[in-house]
C-alpha cells in the first residue's frame, strides 16, 4: 500500500464577492475533482436563478438559498488531493452575518488561502479598517481573525487580474496594501507566497497563465503544495474534548470525540474533567474505533469512538476533557486572554456574560476585568484598566466560567490547540481569542 498522502485543512478567506468559492469551484474543475457532466449541471442552474458565470462557486455553495442569494452562508468541506496532499477544503464564508462560521473553520485549519479582488475600488474596500464611521472591510478582519486563531501560513491569491488587464502594477499596489495589513497583525510577509489569478477564467490556478508573463512565481495550485504539514503535536499531553456520549448494548457507554494533542492508546488509565459535579471520573480505554475500524492507539486529528471501563453515559458530557491520570486537563475556575472584539453592538464591558465556545465547550463565563488595551501587531499596551473595548480593539481581560465546575482550557504557551475560543451573544461572534493564563480549580 502507498504512504497515504499528508492530510491539511485549508481554508479559503477574504471579502464577500472577491471569488472565493469560484476559486475553490474551479480548483476542483481543471483537477479533475468534479466531471464536465456536473459542472454543465451547476452552469444551467446559474442560469436558471439568474446568476450566469457563479457556476464555479456553486459548486461549493451547494445550499440553495446560497444559490439564490449568490453568497457562501454555511461551511462546505470538501476532498481536494493534489499530487503532493490530501486536503479538506473549507470554503469560509465572506459575508458578515456568517462570521461565525469562519471562526469555527479557522480554529480548524492549517493553513489558508486570501483571496483579495485586483478590481479597483473592491479591493480597498475589503481592506477597509474598522473605524468610528462603521466596520472594517472582511479582507481586514479575515486576516485578524486567522491570525489570532492561529493560522500559520498563508497563500495570497490575487485574483479578477482579468479585470484589470493583467496588469502587474495593480498586482504590485494591491499586493503592497494587502501586506501592510498582513504585517500589522504579525505575519512576515517574506515567507507568504503572493499569486495573480482570474479564477472564473482558470488563469494561474493549476497552471501558469500565459497572459501575465512578468509573474514567474508557482500557480495556486503549486503554491498550495509548498504549504508544510502540520506537525502532529503527539509529543504534547492527551487532550481529547468530548464531542459526544452513546450507550451502546453490550459495551455500554462509548464516548466520541477528537483529538487534540498527544496520544491515546488501549489500557491507558485516564480521566475526564470536569464531570459529574466538577469531580472529575477516571477509567481505562477498553478498545478505540475509527471509521468502524479498532486501532489501538488515536492521534491528533483523529475522530474517534472509544470505550471505558469505570466510566458511564450519566458521568460525561460535551464539553468534558479526557487525558490522562498522569497529566491531567485543567479545570480552570478563573483565566486571563487575549480577545479581539470583533461585532459588538455598542460597547464590551465589566461584567459582561456571553457565551464561551471553547473546542467542544459553550460555556456563560463573565468578563470580571479588563485588564489593558494592546496594539495586537506589538502587544504594547494602549490603555491601563480601560472602561470598555469597541470594535476592532484587541485586549487582555480576565474570564469567570459561571456554573462553579470550572472549564477545560489550557495556556496557549502550553497547548495551543486547547486555548482558542469564539465568544457569541445572540446568534453573533462578538470577540475571538486565546488563553494565557489560568487559576486551576
């Protein structure tokens, strides 16, 4: 059997209408991941809803209230296999209502894919900052977001070059303006890539078009194969948050779930926290299935179902953390983070009490101080003890899990895949952010 290919989650981010979905549609065309049949299929239902030449986009916007509509609200995952990697597309969402989505795509992916519109006028508003005079452009607050979520490494494809000529200067200028933003968050631009594209033309996408001959570097396709794999952190302790509990006749109750960081194997003596009363339960891995399949030991990035002597359906919920008894998860009953507020109303502050969605977690935690403003490119601080964070504004606060039993969370210095968070609040992602301290329960 053939080494299986290195698996990557890659996300594809930027500003509503800049082709997103037409890039990922017509990624899949030219490598063969979707026939001429469907894809003539998708072009007469374009037509039909009045949106000739989305056919490419439709064929990641699936919904058809995104077909109507013209615009990504959900996640789609989709299979993509290049000669080099496995991966699992994940088409975000531009548009400022499906925020949401994007968060909980990002804190999955390795990598990610900015698409920035070369069109005059589209691409400065994507860039737009968020201001007094009303939010920021996505292409601003997509770049944000990957990067206090944690996203790595980044190709920036450059795309509608159609539209302007395939003229490199504008390539040039938009490139310029694209890194400004890119550098203020963090990232060192030297080691993205940056690539000219018209996607619904299919120029530079698997590859190199023969209308922009002052551009010598990879085709997106070429660039999304020098992106690295990530490193599977098995050297880090157990984590595996509980994403659901079954009772099944016989074995009795087999909890599912992901994991995070180090490795789970048969006999291993573990516990889950907090559960049952904030007490935590503790038991020893009978047997682990993946796609009905045993193994005898689960990896990062594994989803698994598994069985536990000691341990009952009633004992753990969603939410609750399994590692191991020698190193065991920490329940935090107070924790410092770094947010980013990012869709508020009005204002954010002390005493706040929205929702935590921590991995498989949602838990009210009250905000109880705000500790300082920071510039998020810097980490200096701006302000002491401010009295309230706006929009676009990046702090360090202090957080209370209400409920008393504590969560599972862990300092992003430790185990970075255990500190990320959304904060939500009536259907909304009002702030983003990672962990940096904690008191342990």
């Amino acid at each position: 059997m053939a080494k299986a290919k290195e698996h990557m989650n890659l996300i594809f981010i930027g500003h509503v209408d800049h082709g997103k979905s037409t890039t990922v549609g017509r990624l899949l065309y030219d490598t063969g991941n979707i026939d001429e049949q469907s894809m003539r299929k998708l072009q007469d239902r374009a037509k039909e809803v009045g949106k000739p030449g989305f056919e490419f986009a439709f064929a990641m916007d699936t919904l058809e209230e995104e077909q109507k509509r013209g615009v990504t609200i959900d996640l789609s995952h989709k299979k993509f296999e290049t000669d080099k990697y496995y991966f699992t597309i994940i088409d975000a969402p531009g548009h400022r209502d499906f925020i949401k989505n994007m968060i909980t795509g990002t804190s999955q992916a390795d990598a990610a894919v900015l698409v920035v519109s070369a069109n005059k006028g589209e691409a400065e508003g994507g860039m737009k900052r968020p201001d007094e005079a009303g939010p920021g452009g996505q292409t601003y607050e997509h770049i944000f977001l990957a990067r206090t979520l944690g996203v790595q490494q980044l190709v920036v494809a450059i795309n509608k070059m159609d539209m302007t000529n395939y003229d490199q200067k504008r390539f040039d200028e938009v490139k310029n303006s694209v890194s400004q933003i890119l550098k203020g968050v963090g990232y060192d631009v030297t080691k993205l890539q940056f690539v000219p594209t018209a996607s619904y033309l299919g120029d530079n996408l698997t590859k190199k078009s023969d209308k922009m001959p002052w551009y010598t570097g990879p085709a997106l396709l070429e660039a999304m194969n020098n992106l690295k794999a990530p490193e599977k952190p098995t050297q880090l302790p157990l984590r595996l948050p509980i994403q659901d509990v079954y009772e099944i006749k016989g074995i009795g109750a087999v909890p599912v779930g992901r994991v995070e960081t180090g490795v789970m194997k048969v006999n291993d003596k573990v516990i889950v926290v907090p559960a049952r009363e904030g007490k935590g339960v503790t038991g020893e891995v009978k047997s682990i299935e993946m796609h009905h399949e045993s193994l005898t030991q689960a990896e990062p990035g594994d989803n698994v179902g598994f069985s536990v002597r000691g341990i009952n359906k009633q004992d753990i919920a969603r939410g609750d953390v399994l590692g191991h008894t020698t190193n065991v998860p920490t329940v935090a009953t107070e924790f410092t983070a770094r947010i980013v507020v990012l869709n508020h109303p009005n204002v954010l502050t002390i005493g706040y009490t929205p929702v935590f969605h921590i991995h498989t977690a949602q838990i009210a935690c009250k905000i109880t101080e705000l500790v300082r403003k920071i510039n998020p490119a810097t980490g200096e601080t701006i302000q002491e003890k401010p009295d309230f964070l706006k929009n676009g504004e990046v702090a360090i606060v202090k957080v209370q899990p209400t409920g008393g039993h504590g969560l599972v969370i862990e300092r992003q210095q430790d185990i970075p895949q255990m500190a990320r968070f959304a904060i939500r609040d009536s259907g909304s992602t009002v702030a983003a952010g990672q962990c940096i301290e904690v008191v342990k329960k």
